[in-house]
DNA sequence: GTTAGCACTCTATTATATTGAGTGCTAACA
DNA sequence: TGTTAGCACTCAATATAATAGAGTGCTAAC
C-alpha cells in the first residue's frame, strides 16, 4: 500500500512526534532520520503522505502531524517491539510480590504500578468473575428487626446488603433459613436455580417468605454477570505531563469523564473480545470527550478467560510501542497473581 | 480588637474578593460598600488592616487581598449565617431518599451531592464506625486447601478475606470451627476476647491451630478501629472552575494530593474532635501541597458519636458561607440516614 | 525521479507603547 | 484630630509593531 521511503518517512515522523510533540518539517527529518534523499524530496512525500490522510498540518507552513489515520497505520504496521528494561520488569515482580489476601489490593496496586512505570493515566476494570455459581450464604441478625445478608460465590466475590425483616424472626430463624439455603442451592448457578426448587425452598420454608424474597434478590443480583464491576485508576494526575493537557479546559473534560465509572468500563470492555494487546486511537475511541487521546489496552484473565481488563489512556501521541509493551508485560504477570489468588475456584 | 469600621472594610475586602477573585481596592469598596466614607480613607484602614497582618497586596499598587489571618478573623467574626434555598434543600432531601442497602453508596452519593451543590471538590471519609464488636464470622471452603473468612462486626462492616488451609480441612471442619467461634465470641469486643478465652477456643479446635490463627487475625484487624477507613470524593474536576486552578502546575499538585488517601483522612479526622462545622484556612491545613486551599468540614455520626466526616476542599478564596451551609445541613441529613441504615445496631 | 533555490506564509518571540486601576503622600479642611 | 481631595508614581495587563525562523510549495535545472 505505501512504498518503503513513504513508509520510512512516516514512521519518522511519529516517532519525531511523539519524541517532541512539535509537528515535524521535512528538514528535521532529513537531518535526524537518514533516508538518503533531500527534503525537498521529503516534502514531495509528505505531501503525497497528507494527501492519503495519514498526515496534517495544524497550519499552512508548519510541520505535519500524524492523524488518527497515522497512528494506526504506524501501529499496525511500522511499530517496533520493546521490552521493558530488567530494572521495570523487576519492579512490577516486587510489586506482585508483595502478599496481598484481597482482589481488590492487587488491582489498585496495577493501576498505580501502570502509570508509574509509564507516566499515562491507568484504568484497571474488574468484572465479575468466576462461573457466577453459588457458593455460600449466611443471614446474619444484626438487631431487633434488622439483618444482614452475606453472599459468597465462586469467585470469592463477597456481597453484602442490610435487609428489614419481621421483628418477630430471630437469630435462630436466620440460622435455618441460612441452612436450608445453602444445602439447596449449593455450587448451583443462577441459571441452574430452577424454579422447582425455588418452590421447594419456599415450601420448606413457607413461614419466612418475606426474608426468603429478599435473600432471593440478592443471590439473583450477584450472580448475574454485570455485577461486581468496578473500576480503579491509577495516576489521573500524571497525564497532566503531557504538553496536550497544559490547557485546563480538556484536563476538565478528561477528568470530568473519568468520574464516570460507566463511561470508562464502556470504554474498556471493549477488549474483552480481543486476545492480546488493542490500541483504540482518538476517534476509534467513539468518545467525543477523549478524541485527542488513546487507550493501549488488553484483558487478564484466568484460565484463558479474560475477568477484567487493563488500559492505558494518553494524548494520541502517546508512545505506543511502550505501553504496548507494558500493558502485555503487566496483563500477563496479573493474569498469574490472579490465578494464584483465586486458584481452585469455579472448577 | 478591631473597630467597626475596620470590620466593616475587612468585611467588604473579603466578599468582594470571594465574589471577584480579583484583589480589591479603596475605590471599589467605596462604591459598592457604603460605608460612608472617602476612597482615601478606606486606604488608610486598609494600610492599617495590611500592617495588622489581615491583607496583603499581590503587588505594589494592586488592590488588597485578604490573607489567611483575614480569612480567619472573617470566618470568626464577620461572617453571615447563610441558608441553603428549598430547592437545594429538596435536592439534599430527595438524593438520600431513593432507597439504598450499602453505606458505601450513601457516601458516594454524598460527595457528589456536595460537590454538585457547592462547585468545590468533596471527601468523604468513614472510620470504622460502631464499637467494634463482634457479630459473625464464617469460615467457607472455597476448593481444596482455600477457605474464605468472612466477619461481621456490629456496624455491619464486612470482611472478607482469602487463607490457605491444610488439604485435609474439609466444609464440614470449617463449619465446626466457625460454629464454636460464633458461639465463644458472640457479642465480645476485641478488648473483650481476653486470654483465656482464646485458649478455651484453642483447645476446644486443637486440631485446627493454623486456620484458628488466621481467623483470629482477620478478627483482630477488622475490630480494631482504625480499619475500615475508606474515602470518597466527589466532583474533582469541579474545582478547576476556580480561577486559582488555571495553573496546570497547581492542578497537578493538588490531584497528586487527592490521590493518596492517607493523606486526606488525616486532614478530615482532625475533625473528630470538634462539634459542629471546622473550617481550616490554608496554612492551618499544615499541608505544603494545598497551602492556598481550604477545608470546610464536620463529621457525622450516630447517637452524636462521630462516625466519619465530610469535607470541602477549595481555594482559601472559596465562599465560606456557603460552604459552611452546605456541609452542615447535609451532615445533619447524613447522621439521620446513616442512623435509619444501622439502626438497632451496637446497642 | 531528485534536488537546489527562492518566494511566500504563518506562528512565536521580542520589544515597545499605552492604559488603567490602585497606591501613598501631602496639604487643606471640618 | 480625623477626613478628604489632589496628584505623582507604580506596575500588571493589554495592545501594537517588528523580527525571526521554521517550514512549505513551486519552478527549473540536474
């Protein structure tokens, strides 16, 4: 599709690009990036290069800038792997090292980890994870006609809800609605709690039906998929080093959007199709509020199944071969913390 | 300490530089302030008022700005109580009325209530709330050689967390072990679990020493108080509105600030001893990073112990009246709901 | 097809006035 | 003695103009 010099032209100038985030002219090109040929000759390029759209110009006679359309040509087809250095790689193993008892511990820790090593805002998504199988429930008397329903499934998702019940039920009534439960619906799933035995329960336990429909709700809700998503972000203020953000108005914007926990895990969830590693470039973001930045991102998982996901969000000209490689160094050592962690679960 | 008049001109230097954020001079204050006196003479009280330490000028010949010592003396003496109007009030009102199970959500809506009310970014902070007694506790195999502790204290906190046991512990081992837990410690306090006690469980689950231990611990951790202390913000990018806020630079420092949670809790908790509204003033905050920032804050709780506290964070330059407004009606609301949500409990 | 040369464009930078709000001081006034 | 008018002075902010410099597109020669 494009030949060797104008592939060689443009690959300098993302890179030029994203190294000094000043629009490149054909001179600079030609003095640090050997090619050969004369700028003029450049020039014809980049003309050619501005044409097919890969390239812009902010202004009449200013350098050009790679276009969203750039950026992903140079992504799929010019970037260069990196590694992380041995001293990086060592700190993300010290920061898994460290023993962590909670899911949560651990991906706050990646949030903070990605942007520290990459200097861009860090998104972690968790959704929920496991086969969504029951696993335990206890119905807790917590005061004169107050209790509190505690669910743990599979995953080792624990939630909790405060519920009213009939001041005349007691901590001993709790007791054998918890029992009757658990022995019943035991590693079943929600699609698996059939409603023969929904009757079953409610008949053995026909006095509690009010307490019954509520802990029923509960179950209904944590097991559903969707549930238990939740979102933690690592080093909002680091993006702010990027020169696009020295205006106030789009850190507004920005951080008015990463407020919204929904906006972002819309964002995210994108990846969980994927295998690898996907870049989403300004537009392809489909958000009015981020087009000038992109999200280099990829899924952990565990057993191949991807449970949540990770991403990197930064101006478009951000350094994608870096947090390409980042974001695969990090997603697969989480995937194995996460495994450690949660190892035996769901069989 | 300072006569009327010079109130009066400090008065006037203050609202007017909280309503303008520009620096205010003699001429002004004659015109829109009647105080009934020459712009020359406004300038001698207000050389007066500079040399007292109450304002200072950004510049020579600049107009006068009021400094944290002016802020102060306005805050204790000069300010007007302000009222919230109904509508604001309907808003208070309606936001906690939909109805919610978890005390996370009624906090996460507070701040952003707050936030959206006052345009000044929100903490919300809760402390381990209730006296720290012990409810429940459940020992759950989750797969062999995993078993999850969940505990239950009386504030309705939940724990939860993951340990490794011995192969050879099965469902029905954990549920002994957490059955003579339950029963030993029901309703004992952490100071409460004395020696003996421990022992007379030790030896009632010999066997059982190693996930004995972890439980134990799991139930020191989550009944001491500082535990459970978690905050919440609201509408961060809200205070980027300000004026003060057009320097990417301070934008930077102050998020860096909001990120770590343990610095913001020590700025809230100080408000635990005091009754009623706080106010800090810039250097008062003893905060390097928010020196020209300030903080509105009251703390909320139940049965008028204070459970966690709520603040504003904006320029020294922020409207205190309202603020002051505002954090007081909604932590009023805030006790009473968090009352109706945990009612019954701890008694 | 490539390149040197050149006129042209447009931003950024720097230098230079200009404006205007505000002050402090002095001297007159009640 | 406290208050006020008057005035010279200061200094940031704004506007204006001049200059520099990076980069382009085009043409013509190689």
């Amino acid at each position: 599709m494009l030949d060797a010099r104008k592939k060689n032209v443009l690959l300098a100038i993302v890179q030029d690009y994203i190294a000094t985030a000043e629009p490149v002219g054909s001179r600079t090109i030609a003095r640090k990036y050997k090619l050969g040929v004369s700028p003029a000759t450049i020039r014809n390029e980049m003309a050619d290069l501005e044409e097919m759209g890969f390239i812009e110009q902010p202004y009449t006679s200013a350098g050009r800038v790679p276009s969203d359309r750039g950026y992903r040509y140079y992504v799929d087809h010019l970037m260069k792997r990196e590694e992380l250095t041995l001293d990086e790689e060592k700190m993300v193993l010290n920061s898994y090292l460290t023993k962590v008892q909670d899911v949560g511990e651990v991906l706050r820790r990646t949030g903070n980890l990605l942007s520290q090593i990459t200097n861009y805002t860090a998104v972690v998504l968790t959704t929920h994870y496991g086969k969504g199988t029951f696993r335990h429930i206890q119905i807790i008397h917590m005061g004169p006609g107050q209790a509190m329903v505690v669910l743990v499934s599979d995953s080792g998702a624990v939630q909790h809800r405060i519920i009213d019940v009939p001041d005349t039920i007691g901590p001993d009534d709790l007791d054998t609605i918890s029992r009757v439960l658990n022995h019943k619906l035991q590693g079943k799933s929600i699609k698996n709690i059939r409603l023969t035995l929904i009757k079953e329960i409610y008949f053995e336990l026909a006095r509690q039906k009010h307490v019954l429909n509520m802990a029923m709700d509960l179950i209904q809700e944590s097991l559903t998929v969707k549930t238990g998503e939740k979102v933690y972000l690592g080093g909002i203020f680091n993006i702010l080093n990027q020169p696009e953000f020295h205006n106030v108005e789009k850190v507004k914007t920005l951080l008015s959007l990463l407020e919204q926990e929904k906006e972002l895990s819309n964002i995210i969830e994108g990846v969980f199709d994927a295998r690898g590693v996907t870049v989403r470039i300004g537009e392809e973001l489909d958000n009015e509020r981020i087009k000038d930045c992109s999200v280099v991102m990829a899924s952990y998982g565990m057993d191949g199944k991807p449970v949540g996901g990770i991403g990197l969000l930064g101006p478009t000209r951000m350094d994608y071969a870096r947090a390409y490689a980042v974001v695969e160094y990090i997603t697969s050592n989480l995937s194995l913390v996460m495994e450690r962690l949660l190892r035996g679960r769901g069989k």
